[in-house]
C-alpha cells in the first residue's frame, strides 16, 4: 500500500518514506503503532471508533483511552503529521479517528520470501529494487516510464532486473511482462528484433488472441512479421492495408497498439543487452518516450555503460537526450562495497562467522564486481582452497598465502573485452599491467616509450569508456615533480592483462620500469638522497613491494622475472 510519499508493507512490517534519491528511508514504529497504522489504512476514509480500534487491538487487556492516543501520537510524528489540519490521520472528537490520505493498493506487498531472497541473493540492490518498484508503481497508475539499467559487463543488471520481474508478478496481479533479447550482430541485423521477439511471447502467451486481434486492426505491418500467427481474414485485410507501409507508419501502429494493449492491464516490456540494438529499435524507443497519451506500460532496458559506446552511436545519443529532457530514468550499479561483499559471504552460511580477511580477499580481487566475486568464490572451492560445506567455513591456507587466480571462463570473457580495444590501447594497458595495480603515467609511458601526454590521453579514453582503469590520486615523485596515476579496476584484468605477455618481453618491461626509477631517483638533490625516509617512500609509491629498484637489472631473462614478483598480479 502506498500514501503519499510514503509505502507500507503489512507481510515486513515495514514502513518506508520515499527519499530524494532512488533509496527509500525506512520509518522506525513500535509493534502496537505498527498494528494501529495497519488498522486505519485497511480502513481508509471510514470512522473507526475509540471502542473498535480498543477491541481490536487490547482485545484481551483493559487499557485507558489515553494509551490508545499515545500511540496516535507516535504515528503523527513519524509521519510529520498536524492533528490541526492533518493529511494523514483525521481526529473526530469523542468519537475516533480516520485515515483520509488517498490510500493505493493497486500494488500488493513483497512477499516475506522475497524479501529474504534479495537478502541472501542480490546484496547492495535494495535501492534499485527500491527505485524499480516505484517506477512500475507509476508505470501501473498510467504515467508511461523509460527506464534505463546501466553498468560495466557481469555488475548484475540481469540479475537485478530478474529478481525484480519475480517481485512485480507478486506485487501487480495481471501484469503482462514481455522479453526481447538484443543480439550482438557480426553482420547485418534484423530491424525491431527485440520488440518482434517480445510481440511474439505475448501473441503466443496468455490471452494472445486478443493481442493477435489488437495487432491486426491497429498495427497490421507488425502483424505480418509473423507468418504462422495469420488466420486468412487477416491475410485478406494485410494484403490491402500494407499497400504503401513506411517506417514512420510502423513506429505510429506500434505506439497505438502498445497504449491499446495496456488499457486493460499494465504491460512490462524488458530489453535486455541494449548496447547492441538495431537502428530501427532504436527509432521506437524514442518514439514511445515521446507519446503523451497516458499509458500503463513500463519499458525496462539493460544497457551497458553508455560512455564506452561511440559518441556518434543514435542510442547513446538517444539516452542523453531523453535525460535531459527527463523522458528516461538511469539506474546505474557500481561495483559492491566490502561490507556487501561480507554480506553475501554471510548468506552463503547462515549461522557461521566469516572468517576474518576472507571477504576482503575476495573484494581486493574482485573490485566488487559480483560475476568476478562468484567466479572467484567458485573457483577458489574447486581448488579445495576456501570451501562452504554444511554450513561452515573451511579455509585450506592462510588467506594472505592465497592466490586469487582467473578462472578459464572469466578470463575468456576478460580477453573478448580486451580484443575490442585498438592494438595502442591494448599495449598500453599491457605495459600498466607489469607497471603496477598502480602506475605512473610517466614511468608507463617511458617503459613503453611513447609520450607521457599521449600515454595520459589513452588512459583518460579508456577510464571514460572501458573502465577497466580508473584515475588515482596523483603522487609527487622523489625529485619534487608531479604525476598522473591510474589504477585497474579490477585485480582480475590486471592478471589477465599481465599474463597474456610473452615472459621475455614482460621481464624486458620490468627493466625499462626500474631504469625509469633509478633515473628519478638520481635526479633528486643529495640530501633527498639520503633521507632514508624519502628513499622508503619512493620504492612505496612506485614499487609494490619490498624489491628495490636495482633488482630490475638482473643479469638474464630468468633472474629478471624471478627478481620482480613484487611487480606481478598478485592476491
């Protein structure tokens, strides 16, 4: 149930006021307020006596009248609420009370399941999920929404926007959900794949006679994209309809049928993978976001991070676009905190303490990415390395001992992302990745001998679009001077980035890295030279070890690697 800025959840009890961010602010009540606002709500807009709410609530207890305005008290306030001209709870003297706020059942409650679900399942959500339930809320009363899911590859927005069908088939009985999947294309792509994908679930779903028919009297060119769903009538009328069809009478029938279709009950159209739409779906979207007619449709997309598309592609043109205008709502999910991290560890063993370092061990290497976390975890249980079984927690070795390795499958998929890049970009990224977790765009460029600016601009390029870098804070070098630095996002791309270097030509780039520092080192003045402090703090910022910067020129290729572990992916 939903009051104004407020929802109410009778199966959780929980009451909860909608904040100005996507993230609802639980109100705090105690048990016998809770059970006294739930009474007045069920009851909106009647007169519930003093003598009703008492038996009701003090069935088998005497208590005063006065307890019973106490608690009336209590709800005022955590409603904000004036007795003297309430908006909430209306006093009628020596009689009793009525809840006169428009009250909106139209959506039932999370089911307790659900909510425990998304607790032991998809930790760091609930302000999505949060915001998600809004916006169908919305979508349900008639005010069509776009909404938009964004992040980087395996953040979870499949996940999220699977888990939140799950709950809107609870929470709005009747809903029609319909999903279209984009198809990345190698060649050439069919227009409108995704929508004539999700056409066809609803033609062949639940009352799909009736969307048949709705199709074939106001949006025959969609129709007849579907051959087998023809009876001969409407072969008869397409043949005479379809004489003279354009694209712009395509993106008119679609929209009609779409308001028609939603009429009678709310309609959730889910397009997964945006990133890779044809053209023509894209024309629809913006089509659909621009029509004022009232409509009970919410059209839901997944889309990976808009800046790494190209900055002419018309979808990213598109989103910025409706933004602005506010046409569109953006979800973006970044990376899960530690805290969350240890929160799903915890779910993974109800009732068994965590093991101290075990959830920053997988965040250090995962970056909170959760498809890396799991795969992580998954692959650490194969090794027999950390281990669930019946509910406790095994560790085979220390955790500072272990190392986090890439799994086969995550590092395909990593090595796909990286193939995408330019070769500049990719032999950039390969050289940071012997440079450090953290580098130095001066030393990273010197090692690989292109220009400190030109080396910064790649790396701001692939921060904005491929966030498999992000900027770091600067550091000042021995000698007084400044640079930029960058970090990887993840350990796992740093590993893969590192490993997939021939070992000579990464041991060939360790040396540049330590001659790049022996030469910084040398220009600084004697006294700075024989600080021992300021000498520690150089091989700290610049080395992720204890190693000095004399071990990079060890004699030979095999002394060199075995020299620079400190300079290595590592847990």
């Amino acid at each position: 149930m939903q009051f104004l800025q407020f929802r109410f959840d009778p199966e959780n009890q929980c009451l909860w006021r909608r904040g100005e961010s996507a993230e609802d602010e639980r109100v705090l009540l105690t048990p016998k307020a809770y059970a006294l606002l739930d009474y007045l709500l069920k009851r909106a807009g009647r007169l519930v006596t003093q003598d009703e709410l008492l038996d009701a609530l003090w069935a088998r207890s005497y208590v005063q009248p006065e307890v019973l305005k106490h608690h009336v008290l209590e709800i005022r306030k955590a409603l904000e609420d004036n007795a003297r001209s309430p908006l909430y709870i209306e006093t009628v003297p020596r009689r009793g009370y009525r809840f006169i706020a428009p009250v909106d059942t139209s959506l039932a409650p999370m089911p307790a399941s659900d909510a425990r679900s998304v607790q032991q399942h998809l930790v760091g959500r609930s302000a999505a999920l949060a915001a998600l339930r809004e916006y169908l809320g919305q979508g349900c009363r008639g005010q069509r929404q776009l909404v938009s899911v964004t992040g980087e590859p395996g953040i979870g927005k499949t996940a999220l926007v699977d888990e939140f069908q799950r709950q809107a088939r609870n929470r709005a009985p009747g809903l029609r959900i319909a999903l279209g999947q984009c198809v990345e294309g190698f060649g050439s792509q069919e227009g409108y794949y995704p929508l004539l994908e999700a056409l066809g679930q609803l033609c062949r779903g639940p009352g799909g006679e009736a969307v048949v028919d709705i199709l074939a009297s106001q949006a025959p060119t969609w129709l007849v994209q579907f051959p087998a769903l023809l009876r001969r009538e409407h072969r008869e009328t397409l043949q005479r309809e379809l004489l003279g069809a354009t694209r712009a009478r395509m993106l008119r029938e679609i929209g009609d049928a779409l308001e028609t279709l939603a009429a009678s009950q709310p309609l959730l159209l889910v397009l997964e993978d945006v990133q890779w739409v044809d053209h023509s779906t894209v024309d629809v979207l913006s089509a659909l976001a621009r029509r004022r007619a009232p409509a009970k449709l919410m059209l839901l997309a997944t889309i990976r991070s808009i800046e790494a598309m190209p900055t002419d592609h018309p979808l990213k043109v598109l989103h910025q676009d409706l933004l602005m205008h506010g046409l569109c709502r953006e979800i973006p999910l970044g990376p899960l905190a530690k805290a969350e991290v240890a929160e799903y560890l915890t779910a993974t063993a109800p009732g068994c303490d965590l093991p101290d370092g075990l959830a920053d061990l997988i965040h250090r290497n995962s970056g909170g990415n959760p498809l890396f976390m799991t795969a992580a975890l998954d692959h650490l249980a194969r090794r027999g390395l950390v281990l669930c079984d019946t509910g406790t927690w095994r560790i085979a070795a220390p955790l500072h001992e272990i190392e986090v390795q890439v799994p086969e499958t995550l590092r395909k998929m990593i090595e796909t992302q990286i193939e995408r890049l330019s070769a500049e970009e990719q032999r950039a990224l390969e050289v940071a990745s012997v440079a450090g977790a953290v580098f130095s765009v001066h030393v990273a460029a010197t090692a690989a001998d292109v220009e400190p600016d030109h080396f910064e601009d790649l790396c701001a390029a692939l921060a904005r679009r491929h966030r498999i870098i992000r900027p770091a804070d600067p550091r000042q070098f021995p000698d007084g001077s400044d640079s930029s630095r960058y970090e990887f996002v993840h350990a796992l791309y740093r590993e893969v980035l590192y490993r997939r270097q021939a070992p000579r030509h990464r041991a060939k780039l360790h040396r540049r890295t330590g001659e790049c520092l022996e030469k910084l080192l040398r220009r600084s003045s004697d006294t700075k030279r024989s600080s021992p402090k300021r000498r520690s703090m150089g091989n700290r910022t610049f080395n992720n070890g204890p190693c000095s910067v004399k071990s990079f020129r060890a004699p030979g290729p095999a002394c060199r690697e075995a020299n620079t572990s400190s300079a290595r992916p590592s847990s």
